[in-house]
C-alpha cells in the first residue's frame, strides 16, 4: 500500500463527515498552514482543505494559526525596524461606492501617522480595487520591504500587494476562478499585521465574522485591533448605516454600535468615476455621501487607536483631522 501523505490528515479532520469532522486546533492549523506555504501539500489537497474550511467557515484558532504561519513565513524578509501606527488591511474591493476609505487613510498620513496598507486584487470581475485607486492617485505602491520603509519616510504612507507580501497565498487567491469562491486566505490576511502595528484595522462584509476575527486577535496577542462591517467589505464606513464594530482591545472584547450619519440613504451613483476621488479631495467638488463616509471611516479609526471613546468626540476629531489635509497631495 503507498504510505500516507504528510499532510492528509489535516484534510480527513476537516472531512471525516458530519459526526467525525472538527475545527483544526491552533497547533494543527499552524502546521497545516506552514506545510501549505513550504509547498509540501499536493494541490488536489489544497483544493480540498481550502474549500472544506469555506463550507465550515473558519474557527479563531484556525484563523490564528494560519496567520502566526503566514507571519512566521514572511518573517525574515521584514525589517524589525520598521514600525507604523496603523496596520489596514484592504482585500474586499468596493463596486458600489467609489473607495472613499482610501482618502481616510491619506489623511491620516497628513496628520502624522504613518500607515501601512496591504490587500490583493482582481479576484472578482467587477470591482475597483486599491491598487487601481492608487494608480489615478499617482501613487506608487510598494514591490520589496525597502521601498515601503521609503515611502512611509517620504509619505507615512505605503500599500504592499499580496504577491509580493507572500507569493504562496496570492497563488491561491488567484485560484478565485478554479474553485469558483473565495478562499479562507481573503479571510485570515485581514489578520496578518506584517508589520506588528499596535493598531489593526480590518473591514468584513458578514458582520458573523467579527466574533472569530476578535478571538483570533486575542489569540495573536494583537493590542487593538477593531472590525468595521464595512461597505463591501472594506474598512469604509457606510455614512447611511448603523457603525458595527467589533473590537479587541488588550483582551476584552467589545462589540458596540452607533448610529448612522445621515437620517436618509442616498442615491447609489449610476457610474463610478475614480477622477472624483481627487477633486474631492481638493475641495474642486463636493459629494455629501463621499466626505461622510471619510470623515465616518476616520471616526472609527480614531475609536480603534484610542483618541477618543464616544461617536460625537470620534466624529469630531476626525473632522479636525479632514480639515488639516494637504489638498495638494494629488497635485
């Protein structure tokens, strides 16, 4: 008989059927997970074991034992001297809305804090991305860990693409189209926090996702880490609707809401124009929806960093913070 592979057994926990199937331990999924980034899974496995856990959905100790394997990973690449305040992740893509969250976190930068955004795009026909958004910005993103370190220098402020942050988990993005779904990777590199910021913002569209992100967070030892249901799944508020927020912070978890910005929802735009972004940013044209979804997005941020607790002080000093922008940043 031929031995068993290595990895098999991580696939048959998964799989052993309705009664015989479990969650991965911390342990079992850290291992799993560094078997799959060595390259020592085959890739029927790999099909199976990712779609296996997208029909379960993942636990937060399959969350945090896939990411601590990513971080272990990516680890020696990462300048230990790096080090921003804000950790963003960006995966979703948005195509209702134009990615106001972008603008949020320009401003951030032009208020002193230096942020460092990660995502991946192009795993659903449909959407703008970040990297999309950037190129009409005119802004560069990062391709190794010396360019990023430059430009959070020169701009506190620097994006870095899946494939260059880890080239095994983009491979299996890329496989959106193969399996027809998206992996639990969309899921977990919301957690990576490459960087070890003491802030980590993330973006999920199923507000079901927030409890076993905030455990996970725990887990991982994170310090403050917030999760934003977000407009398309983007670490965007949505001015129209309720803040949902789920938080971890230094161990207590706390789940909170607060009220829309604006008492009526507005027209969704029949086209989404990526030009918009600068001349809003410039004060060339107003959009109500647009600057409330910023200055909405930029609130949550400052409840997640700590500079204040209540909507009307958050609220209040992100607008402040939108006021002090460089208008011609973009120029």
């Amino acid at each position: 008989m031929n031995s068993e592979h290595p990895f098999a057994q991580y696939v048959r926990i998964l799989g052993k059927g309705r009664k015989g199937s479990r969650s991965l331990t911390y342990d079992e999924a850290l291992a799993a997970m560094t078997m799959i980034l060595n390259g020592e899974c085959e890739d029927v496995q790999l099909g199976a074991f990712m779609m296996l856990l997208r029909v379960k959905e993942e636990s937060a100790e399959e969350l945090a034992g896939f990411t601590q394997a990513t971080k272990n990973h990516i680890k020696p690449q990462v300048p230990e001297s790096l080090c921003v305040d804000l950790d963003w992740s960006s995966y979703a893509g948005k195509r209702r809305h134009l990615p106001w969250y972008l603008l949020a976190s320009f401003v951030l930068a032009d208020n002193g804090l230096r942020v460092f955004m990660h995502g991946a795009d192009g795993h659903t026909a449909g959407r703008i991305y970040t990297r999309q958004a950037l190129k009409e910005l005119n802004v560069k993103t990062a391709n190794n860990w010396q360019e990023v370190e430059e430009q959070l220098t020169a701009n506190n402020f620097s994006f870095m693409g899946m494939e260059n942050l880890c080239a095994p988990l983009q491979d299996i993005i890329d496989l959106r189209g193969t399996f027809g779904l998206r992996s639990p990777v969309h899921s977990f590199a919301r957690l990576l926090n490459p960087l070890n910021s003491h802030n980590v913002s993330q973006g999920v569209f199923h507000p079901g996702y927030g409890p076993s992100h905030q455990l996970g967070a725990k887990l991982l030892g994170y310090s403050r880490l917030s999760i934003l249901k977000g407009e398309g799944g983007e670490c965007e508020c949505n001015p129209d609707a309720p803040f949902k927020m789920h938080h971890c912070f230094n161990d207590e978890l706390i789940e909170e809401e607060w009220p829309a910005i604006f008492p009526k929802r507005h027209v969704k735009p029949k086209t989404l124009e990526l030009s918009e972004l600068k001349q809003v940013w410039s004060g060339e044209i107003e959009n109500e929806y647009g600057v409330g979804a910023i200055i909405g997005t930029l609130a949550y941020i400052a409840r997640l960093m700590g500079r204040a607790t209540n909507q009307q002080d958050c609220m209040a000093l992100a607008t402040q913070w939108w006021d002090k922008r460089n208008t011609s940043r973009f120029n």
